[in-house]
C-alpha cells in the first residue's frame, strides 16, 4: 500500500497552513453508500471526458492537458501525489528527504514495483524520464529550468535545483515516469507502472484500458475502463442519464440541480484549485499597456456573467491562485466600469480598429468567451472570437499566436510555485509578459523553506500580476462531478484526474 512522508519541518508547516486555506464545502447528494454491496458479474466502466485525449505522451506538449493528464494517471505511476492541501504520499518513492537548505533532495524508490511488461522500475528510468522531460521542453519543463538529477544507485534518486527549492514535491506531483528507452513511437501502446494497460486507443475519440497484472498497489476489480470523449455538455448528460456511461465531470451549472433529483445517480461538487484565467498576450502592441488591458478587464461585468452561466460552480475571483494554494493572496477586485475602461482607452490612445483575436479551445468555454466579446464591444473593441482544435490551441498558445486566451490554471500540489513560479517568469514567456521585478519575487519564494517568507513573497508576485493586468481573473472554479449510485470508490479529483484503481460496479 502507500507509503506516507512529509519532508523537513518546513513542508510540514505548509500543510497545516494549507489546511487551514482549503477549508471548503463540499455538496454531495444520491444513492447510500453501496461499499458493501455485492459486485455485478460485468465490471466494464465507461466514463464521458469532456477534455479529448488526443495523445498518450506525459513528457511532451500535451502532457499537461486534461486528457493526457487523465489517462496517465491510469498508465502510469508518479514518485508521489498530493493527497490534499499540501500533503504527499509516495508512489514509486518510498520516502525522500532534502539537505538543510532544500538544494538536494533524495528520494528512495520502492524496491519491488515492476511495470506492464514486467521490467523493474529503477532508478534509471527516474532519471531518464526527468531527462526526456527537460529536453521535450513541454509544459511541466518550466518548473525544472538548470535541474540536474542523478542515480547513486538502483533505488537511489538525487534532485539538484540551481538553488533551493522547498517547493519541489508540489512541482513533482505531475511527473511521471516511463521506461528508460522510450521514444516517440512507443505511446501507441505504452509500457507503464499504472493500474491500467492500453487496450485500445482512438486519439480524440476513447481509450480503452484494461488491468494490469503486474501493478503494484493490486490489481483493480473492473475488467476494464473505456475514457469516451464527449465534449458537448448536453450528449454527456444524456448518456450518463441513459447509462450509456456511468460517470462524467464537468457538469454544466444549469444541469447540476436537475441531475441531483435523479435518484439513480450521485452528485458532488468539489473546489479545485484552478482559476479561469484569461491571459492578455502582451507582445501585441495594442495589448502591450497594462493601463490598456486593465481597462478591458473592467470593461467585461464578470459578476453577471459568472452568476449566469457558473451559478453552482464559479465564485468571483480575487487572485491568479485559488484560496487552496500556498501563496494565496487576496487583491481588490476589478470592478465593472465600461465608462471608466472606454476613458482610460481614449486617454492611452488605443486603437478601435484593432481586432483581438480571442482564442479557445473546450466547449464549455463558448459562452462566457462570447460574453466577454459581447462586453467588449460595448465600448467600441472589437474581438475575434477563435475556436480551435486543442492540438492547434496548445501551438498556437505557446507560439503566442493569439491576444487573449482561456483555459483554467490549476496549481499542482496546492503551491503557487506550479503556477505562478512556472508560467510568469520571463524565461517562460507564456504571455509576452516580462518583469524582472517580478522574476526575483518568484525565484525568491520558490527557494525560501520559510513558509510566512514564502507567502509575504507571493503576495508581493500576485499584486503586480494583478496590477498589471497580466491576464484577467474572473472566477474560482469548482467541479460537478456525477456517476451511477452502483458505480462504488469513485472519488472526484481536484484536478480532473480520477484514480479508476479503487473502483468496480456493484450489482443492482
């Protein structure tokens, strides 16, 4: 079974802070408990994606999309996971610890995990699958900039950051580890250390997994899982009411209440710790003025649109990061003024013949991209609403090919360092944003093992991002999740990536 370990006094004094933050409410409602129910002969789940997996790859570009991340969490085995606000717990590390100053961290892996094909997991493919990380450069690369890592010996996993870093388990929740001689071609079918094996696999369309025999925290109950994607809203709430699935997530606001009148099913809506952020790319001339994108920012009326299209599942935002991370800073929130934002427009000189292109890639973004372009043109800004394949969203983001963009920001393992530390740096360079000012705040955070020093610099971060106007923060996000009332251990997940080894059908 897992292993449990914190690491110096200072992570444990993160998780009581972290505790203390990510206090919230969680509404439940459906079928009692069937735990102890007997099981059904066929133990086949299928489960509505709303985020098409279109790629099966944990190092590369897509590695931190939903539906990547989603099925990894099935294939594959991670050194440790979070288990809640600040807290780890050892999957293929046994244990770790760090030198004083957190400039080295050691990790111990388990001595007796092997993967699909049977190979032991060593050491060796720890490193090589950091190293694959690194030189794929895909998103989760970001947090690991000049990291060296090395094997003492077959168990033995040694971290060295360019300077201290107490924030490196949270960075590590996500990462992932392969076989040592992977490549390219080898995630058509990989060989992973995860609960699941691929059976068969439609990019953007279903996977298909089954056991596998060899995983090390014992063998799941179903006899197999298919992930089907099925981003639109409606057909994913029909199939889950049919029983043509028996769990999904993402559930529309104006769907919740009726889908918890159905006896058949439970219903739980779970915090994340992911914020709608709408970026402002700021290597666009017309976006190249925070007076200029503030203004456009207090031109959108983010509290009707959020109490119209998010009701059960978005609050009005205060922050880049949820209130469940360490580093959490409240900021004055941007208030709805069109007559101040078309003011403050006129006197930066702004040009109305501009056209912003304003990019998206998930479904359930739609309407509230249409609102915000709808506000917009209230004061004479015109916008390009795009949707986009995810796979050109994902190019066309990091080319900075776009002038605002949407997406839900997440920090892993509950720390702003995953987020903010990751992506605002200007060797990131993730939204044509560049602050030395606020570089040395985030380098400074991320290597403090002091944790009040940690938030003090945090909050210094977040009000220049807020005050710039670096992207527009309009809501704290929380999931609905829905699943058939036999389907039993499903637990909802923060971050949309369910563990499935837990689960099986009970019989009706």
């Amino acid at each position: 079974m897992h292993s449990t370990r914190t690491a110096l006094s200072v992570v444990g004094a993160a998780i009581a802070v972290l505790a203390l933050a990510g206090c919230t409410t969680t509404t439940t409602t459906g079928s009692p408990d069937t735990s102890e129910a007997p099981l059904a002969e066929e133990q086949e789940l299928i489960v509505g994606v709303q985020f098409p997996i279109e790629g099966l790859d944990p190092h590369g570009a897509l590695s931190q999309d939903g539906g990547t991340g989603l099925a990894a969490e099935a294939i594959f085995s991670n050194l440790l996971k979070t288990t809640g606000a600040g807290e780890f717990e050892g999957e293929l590390a046994e244990s770790w610890e760090s030198n004083e100053d957190a400039s080295e961290w050691t990790f111990t892996l388990r001595d007796d995990i092997v993967f699909s094909d049977e190979t032991p997991v060593t050491s060796e493919d720890v490193v090589a699958s950091f190293e694959r990380l690194l030189a794929l450069a895909g998103p989760l690369a970001g947090n690991f900039k000049d990291y060296t890592v090395a094997a003492p010996d077959e168990t033995t996993v040694v971290f060295t950051p360019p300077a201290s870093d107490a924030a490196l388990l949270g960075k590590l929740v996500n990462f992932v580890v392969t076989p040592a001689d992977v490549d390219e071609a080898s995630f058509s079918e990989p060989v992973g250390s995860g609960a699941f094996m691929v059976d068969e696999f439609v990019p953007g369309s279903s996977l298909r997994l089954v056991p596998n025999p060899n995983y090390w925290d014992g063998v799941p109950t179903l006899d197999s899982l298919e992930m089907r994607t099925i981003p639109e809203l409606a057909a994913r709430i029909t199939a889950l009411q049919t029983g043509e699935i028996q769990a999904a997530w993402g559930m529309p606001d104006d769907q919740v209440t009726m889908l918890r009148e159905d006896s058949g099913l439970v219903v739980e809506t779970i915090p994340s710790a992911a914020v709608l952020t709408m970026w402002m790319n700021s290597s666009t001339p017309a976006l190249a003025d925070a007076e200029v994108r503030r203004a456009l920012w207090q031109a959108v009326d983010f509290e009707t649109i959020i109490a119209s299209l998010f009701p059960e599942t978005g609050s009005l935002a205060d922050s880049p990061v949820a209130p469940n991370v360490l580093g959490y800073a409240p900021q004055e929130p941007v208030g709805f003024d069109p007559e101040a934002a078309k003011a403050a427009l006129d006197e930066a000189g702004f040009d109305y013949s501009t056209v912003l292109r304003f990019q998206y890639s998930q479904p359930q973004f739609a309407e509230v991209t249409k609102a915000v372009a709808s506000d917009l043109a209230e004061i004479g800004v015109q916008v390009e609403v795009l949707e986009k394949e995810q796979a050109v969203f994902l190019e066309d983001l990091l080319a900075l090919n776009w002038d605002i963009n949407i997406q839900q920001l997440g920090s892993a393992g509950f720390d702003a360092a995953t987020n903010l530390g990751r992506l605002y740096t200007c060797a990131a360079n993730r939204m044509g944003y560049c602050n030395p000012d606020l570089d040395e705040l985030l380098a400074a955070a991320g290597s403090t093992g002091d944790v009040e020093e940690r938030e003090a610099l945090y909050a210094d971060a977040i009000e220049i991002i807020w005050n710039d106007a670096v992207g527009m923060y309009p809501m704290f996000v929380e999931t609905a999740y829905a699943w058939q009332s036999n389907v039993q251990g499903f637990e909802p997940a923060p971050d949309g990536r369910v563990d499935f080894s837990g689960v099986s059908i009970a019989a009706e």
